[in-house]
C-alpha cells in the first residue's frame, strides 16, 4: 500500500509555557519540540499496517518552516520511505487553511490511505483530518483505535462512551488516529537515524487556503488559590461540607 501520514511539531507539553509579547501567540523562546503524539502513533499504525502487508511506501508530510525537518527525519528514522515539507514561515491556526495546503499536495499522490492523528496536542481543534478527507471527496473515519485493511476496503473501530462503533469503508480514505490503536511506537534505532539521513525529503511550498480563523487575545489560566489543611478525622467533615458548599460552590 502506498500510505501518507501527516505530522506536526509541536512543542513539548511539559513544559512551562510563556505568552508572547504579540499576546496572541506562545513564546517560543527555549521551548522544546516534538512530533505531536497522535501523529507519532499514526505512523506507527501505517509502518505496522505495511509490514503486515509485506510492503508499500510511507511518505510522511508536514507543514510549517525549516524546523519542522527534524521532526519529520525523526519519522523517517522509524521507518517511512520519505517526506515532504510544505514550507511556510509559520502555520496558520485557521485548520480550514492547512487542510488546503494538505489536500493540494495529497490530491495527486495515489495513495490507498491517508492517516492524521485525531488532533494536535498544541491546539486540540481535531478538524483538519475531516477537512483533508472533504477537499479530497474521501471517506473520513475520526478517532478510530483499531484499524484493518484488506482488499481495498478499511474496517474501523472508534471508542464511544460505553461502546465501541465499527464503520467499514473503501479505499482510498481519510483516517485520523487516536490512543490505543497503537501501544506505543517504535523509537528509532541508530541504523534507522543513520539511514534517516539520507533518505528523500523534497520541500515545496504551502499552498494555503485562506485563513478565516485567527487567535486575537491568548492568556495563561489564573493561578490556583492555596489549599488548606482543616485538621484531621470526622470532626472536620462538617466545615468541609460548608466551605464547599459557600465558598467553592461545587456542592
């Protein structure tokens, strides 16, 4: 099969994050990236589906500037055959604008499958898949944690609350991943990293639709009050009760 897996850099959530001067942007000063994890397990999926299948080409494609080389020759270090940057100074937040600039260079790529991680951990908008697959004129499955593709036809499995849906559909297709379909992926070995180096990676430019969708004001969430320590046993139950109930106000 001949599968493309969309990634994103995006940085490390560990992290203490800064506002920008602009306020509506993170500042990226000492701030460490990484492939966003929903796209990493989304190449895992596709290196596991290949190998089961005996074969087939990987293309990993992202979006963004120069930096994002890095975290696309990580990918490539795991397994994928090659890859492709949409060069752009900075990725616009409007998902409507990526999924252009997506579907414009996957349209005439002839591939069975197209695999993007449910969301991106840096904005969690989790639309760019379904809008890749609607520009594309594919079927999108969203969020499936089991994935299995025979004879040209893909059979799904998505977790709901208390159940699980199963969607079978044809190929070729849009598939954004979620947790679970993988345990976890595979870290590049030193002979992957070394053949990473000189695997094809071609740059091209973005061409991103119109951004409707921008950030306009961006602010870290309040600091959280103090906690107290009431005193020990069943003689602090009832201030408890009362304090959350008058002053937290969750009872």
């Amino acid at each position: 099969m001949k599968i493309a897996v969309c990634i994103k850099r995006v940085p490390d959530m560990e992290q203490r994050f800064k506002i920008a001067g602009s306020g509506t942007a993170v500042d990226e000063t000492g701030l460490k990236y990484a492939m966003s994890d929903f796209d990493e397990w989304a190449v895992e999926a596709a290196l596991q589906l290949n190998e089961k299948h005996g074969g087939g080409e990987l293309v990993v494609i992202s979006l963004g500037p120069d930096a994002v080389q890095e975290t696309m020759r990580k990918a490539l270090a795991m397994g994928a055959d090659r890859g492709i940057q949409l060069k752009t100074d900075a990725i616009p937040f409007d998902g409507l604008a990526v999924a252009h600039a997506l579907a414009a260079e996957l349209k005439d790529g002839g591939y069975d499958l197209i695999l993007l991680g449910k969301l991106a951990v840096d904005n969690a908008s989790g639309v760019t898949g379904p809008m890749v697959a609607e520009l594309l004129g594919l079927p999108c499955v969203s969020a499936v944690s089991r994935l299995d593709v025979e004879g040209g036809r893909g059979r799904a499995e998505r977790a709901l609350e208390g159940a699980v849906e199963v969607v079978e559909f044809p190929l070729p297709a849009v598939v954004t991943v979620d947790q679970g379909l993988v345990i976890q992926a595979r870290y590049p070995a030193l002979k992957g990293i070394m053949a990473a180096k000189k695997k094809p990676l071609e740059v091209k430019p973005a061409q991103l639709g119109e951004a409707t969708v921008s950030v306009t004001k961006m602010e870290l969430p309040p600091e959280r009050a103090p906690g107290r320590i009431l005193g020990e046993g069943a003689a602090t139950v009832p201030e408890l009760v009362r304090l959350l109930r008058e002053e937290a106000k969750v009872l």
